[in-house]
C-alpha cells in the first residue's frame, strides 16, 4: 500500500515513540528532519507545538544526541543530526535493546530519505566542563589523523583524571594525531607514550609560542577547546577545515625544524 505523505511521517513518529521517544519528541525530530535546521518558532510552528514547549522538547533532542545547536539567542539556530545516532541513543539510555535496535534499523533509512540536508558552515558552542568533554569526544569521530596545537597544562589543570581515558580510546580507535606544542614538562612527559597513544609531536620553544585555547583539525571540523572561558566550539565547514589543514602542515613543517634544533 502506498502511503501519502502525511501517513508516512505519523508512520515514522509511531515508530520512535517504540523505540524510546516521546510523542512531541518524535513530532519535532521529525519537523527538524524536513526542515534540515531552523529557529525554535520555525521548527515548533513544523510540528504544531507552542515555542515554550518547542525548547523543552529541542533541549532534550540535544541531550540525546539527535539536535544540534549553533549560534546564540536571540539568533540560535537547530538542526537536526544524522538519524544514525538513533542507535547511539539507543546504546546509552535503553536498557532492553534488542526490540529497539531492530526497530531503528528499520527505520534509519526512511528518516534519511526525508532529512533535508543543508551544505552550509555550521558552528556548535558548548559551556562549561561537560561542554568541553563533548567537543573532545567528538574528535573521536574522525576518519583522518587528528592536526593540534595544545599545551597539555592547560587540559589536566580544567578535567583532571579525563585524559588518560581519552588518549587510550582515542588509540583504541585507531585515530593517530600530530601535535604542535611548547617544550613544556607536561608535553614533555606526555611524549613518552607517542606510540602507544598513536601521536607524534613536535615540541617549539615555550618562550616564544603557547597555545591557548587548544585546536584540533580532523574530517571537515576545527575544534576549539577555551580552557580559559571553559567554552567549547566545534565549526563544521569543509572549506575552513581545508584551509586550516593547509596552514597547519605549513606550521608543522616549522615545528619539527624548531623541535630538532632545540
């Protein structure tokens, strides 16, 4: 039977209301989907909810990994993220899975062909400890070798105990990175596990360069770790990510003359 539709999208609400969601969770998952990003009025008049609730409910898509938020009020804008997160969602918050899992697979491809994309820079702000800890696992999702600046001081003085766990799941993962840092004695100590933590650094004089906030450059993103401000920015642009990639080996080429020098 051939759907409209209308029947197709409360088809696909039925369905994440089975494997987890709320009625009005699903109704804006799905608006934000058509919509690919919008404001909250825009996206609340899509699903037909008031703006209070639109925020409520957009506040908790984000918790659950399926809304992103860029920009600030009065100017933020949300979109909606790959419905594959729908298994991650799954992973971490329901606890009988099988049921959900084989529900989600049914239904990843239907969200997909109705998820409006956008080929646009997008921007992602992220507050406080817990902010910061989000930009890091998200490097986690890289495909390509990792390009820093970092001085390590910095990030144990902000999430002491983080790291150790980072640097070996980050390995596990097989993710390697290239570091550009000050001679520091953290750096310095933070080389003798280059190869198990799959990371080569070149270490620059500390009277002349410091790096604060921290940078990492990987797929099509640049992070930006504030230990400062304790504020966390992810941009999401292939044309920047490129740009900063070109000028990072550029620097690279520097580092590693500077390194053996001193």
């Amino acid at each position: 039977m051939i759907r409209s539709e209308q029947q197709e999208h409360i088809h696909l609400e039925q369905l994440l209301i089975e494997i987890g969601l709320s009625r009005k969770e699903a109704g804006v998952y799905i608006a934000l989907l058509l919509l690919g990003h919008g404001t909250v009025s825009q996206i609340s008049r899509r699903a037909n909810i008031n703006r209070t609730t639109g925020y409520d409910i957009l506040d908790s898509l984000s918790a659950k990994g399926l809304v992103s938020i860029s920009g600030k009020e009065p100017k933020q804008e949300y979109s909606a993220e790959s419905p594959e997160n729908l298994n991650k969602f799954i992973y971490e918050e329901i606890k009988t899975k099988t049921e959900a899992l084989r529900k989600t697979e049914e239904i990843i491809p239907e969200l997909k062909s109705i998820h409006n994309i956008k080929e646009r820079p997008k921007v992602f702000f992220y507050e406080g400890k817990e902010g910061l800890k989000k930009v890091y696992e998200d490097t986690l999702t890289s495909t390509e070798t990792i390009r820093a600046y970092a001085t390590v001081e910095h990030v144990y003085e902000i999430l002491p105990g983080y790291f150790p766990d980072y640097y070996k799941r980050r390995a596990k993962k097989g993710i390697f990175l290239r570091g550009i840092g000050p001679k520091t004695e953290g750096n310095l100590e933070l080389i003798k596990n280059n190869a198990e933590e799959k990371r080569e650094t070149a270490l620059i004089p500390p009277d002349k360069y410091s790096f604060s906030p921290e940078i990492n450059i990987y797929n099509n993103k640049v992070m930006i770790a504030s230990w400062r401000e304790q504020l966390g920015i992810i941009i999401e642009s292939t044309e920047i990510a490129d740009a900063m990639k070109v000028i990072y080996e550029l620097a690279w080429t520097e580092a590693k003359r500077l390194d053996k020098e001193n």
